[in-house]
C-alpha cells in the first residue's frame, strides 16, 4: 500500500468493449477458498468491518477505514480474492488486496500491491499493479507500476483479482487472464523475504485519483468494499526448508505462461494498459535497471 506519487504520463489505449482472448486455463480453479476468520482476521478499523456469511465488508467514513492481515506469513505462493466496489464517486479512495512486510521491517520492506484507484462519476476504475522492495521510509520510494482500465464495471459484481508471487515472478491476473508478469531479473529487483497478505480501504486524497487533483468527498460515504471467495495458497514461512513448493498458474505447473496465457495478456496491455512506469520519460530508469533492457 505505497504511498507513491507519480507524474500523469498515460498510454493511448484504443477504444474496445471486447473481452480478452480466452488464456486457455483457469488456475483459480486449482484452489480452495477458506473464509475470512480462517485466514485473516482484522488489522485496524474493527468497527468498520463485516463478515457476513461468505463476505467481508469493509468501509471508509469520515472517521476510519479499515484493513485486514493474514494469520500467517508466506514464502511465495498464490493469493486471490473476488471484489465488487463501489460504483458512483469515489475519488481519494483506495480498495487494496495485497502483500507487504512493512510490519516485519518498516522504512525497509517489500509489497505486491493490486491497487483500485477511486474515481469520479462518469470515469472508470483504475488498477494498479505495483512491484517494489527495500523500504519506503527514506522517502525514495523506487515504485514499478503498471495501471489498466479493466474491460468490465468492476462495480457490477465480484471479479477475482490474484497475484502468483514465485521465486522466479510475479503474475498479475484478473479472472484468470494474466494482466502483467514481472520476472526476477536480480535479487535486487525482486522481493524474497516473507510477506503478509493484507486487504484495506482508505484516504490517499493526496495522489490517488489524478495525482491528487480530485480528493475524497465525505458526503459520499460510506465507502464500501466487499471481499469473497479468498485463496490463499502459499508456502508458509515457518515452514520446513524444502517442505513446500510454489504453485504455478500455468496449466503445465511450470513457471511461466502458455502461448495462450501470454497472447491473452498482450491482449489486455495493448487495449487496456493506461500506464507503464518503463515507458514513463519523467523516470530514472537507472533506478529500474530492468526497464533498460526492454519494457515490461
């Protein structure tokens, strides 16, 4: 959940109602869903959360957020939940499934973020995806985003976001269509530690919508977000060495996408990728040293 702000630098996506190519296989389907009280429980703003039967609530008001945490923490692995947001304005608000150890070392940590950027009326949703590692307390926050504007109303109904985290990359996916894989080209371009999994509504009026120019409106809220359909898949990190291996999203069970997988994929970032930070002529690349070689 980086606090990140970044400079208006947009792709130009053509115009399409289509769904993506179908990505020939669904790894969702590998997975068992556990119930919230199962794997999670609540990290801050008890009072505005829910658990209702198979869906938890969350809310933002003018007095809280809220947010949760993993009971345990994970070495790799695979994590998903179905979402449903708020449709109407929702400008300042972000609605966050996630991965980070910022509670394990702060100013110093890791996170694997699946963002929604809040929005105003008449205006889509954006997800960001964010990659990064080794802290965020000096003020140096070295963020590696790629946003999109999905190909449905993620407002209408519940939608399954995941993240494979693997020794060898991570892989974005929106109801099973990957969106986005970063591979781990160096050990300092990727995070290896342990990491929770965390969900959380609240404020980021100061970047999250248009960096910034349009902030949250109380007389909106609340602010909603509902969760389901959780998996949690992983290697813990207590775990013996060698006693679990991570699981993969392509139908082989090796690492990597299939040919299908990955036309899929080309697909959604040719149509609906609205920003790349390696193609951002404002950034540092020799900060991102994987984006000198070729863009993600």
């Amino acid at each position: 959940m980086a606090l990140v702000f970044f400079s208006l630098i947009l792709l130009v996506v053509p115009c399409t109602s289509q769904n993506p190519p179908s990505p020939g296989y669904n790894p969702s389907s590998r997975f068992n869903t556990v119930g919230f009280n199962q794997a999670f429980r609540n990290l801050w703003g008890p009072q505005h959360q829910r658990v209702d039967q198979d869906t938890l609530t969350i809310w933002l008001d003018r007095s809280s957020g809220s947010g949760f945490k993993s009971l345990s923490p994970y070495q790799f692995g695979y994590f998903s939940a179905a979402i449903k947001l708020q449709p109407g304005y929702t400008a300042g608000v972000i609605t966050s499934f996630y991965l980070s150890n910022n509670e394990a070392h702060p100013g110093d940590h890791d996170e694997i973020d699946i963002e929604f950027l809040g929005t105003t009326l008449g205006k889509p949703y954006t997800l960001q995806t964010n990659v990064y590692m080794r802290g965020s307390g000096d003020g140096r926050v070295i963020g590696r985003e790629m946003r999109f504007n999905l190909w449905f109303d993620p407002t209408e109904d519940f939608h399954n976001y995941a993240i494979l985290w693997a020794p060898t990359e991570i892989i974005f996916l929106v109801d099973d269509v990957p969106i986005r894989r970063y591979p781990r080209k160096t050990d300092m371009t990727f995070p290896l530690r342990p990491m929770w999994v965390y969900g959380s509504i609240w404020d980021a009026s100061s970047w999250a919508t248009e960096n910034g120019k349009y902030r949250a409106d109380y007389q909106y809220q609340p602010f909603v977000g509902r969760y389901r359909n959780f998996r949690v898949s992983g290697c813990t990190a207590n775990g013996s060495p060698g006693s679990c291996s991570p699981p993969s999203v392509s139908s082989s069970g090796a690492g990597g996408l299939s040919r299908q997988q990955a036309a899929a994929m080309a697909w959604v970032q040719q149509n609906h990728m609205v920003y790349n930070y390696c193609r951002d002529p404002n950034r540092d690349r020799t900060l991102t040293p994987e984006c000198l070689a070729r863009a993600l």
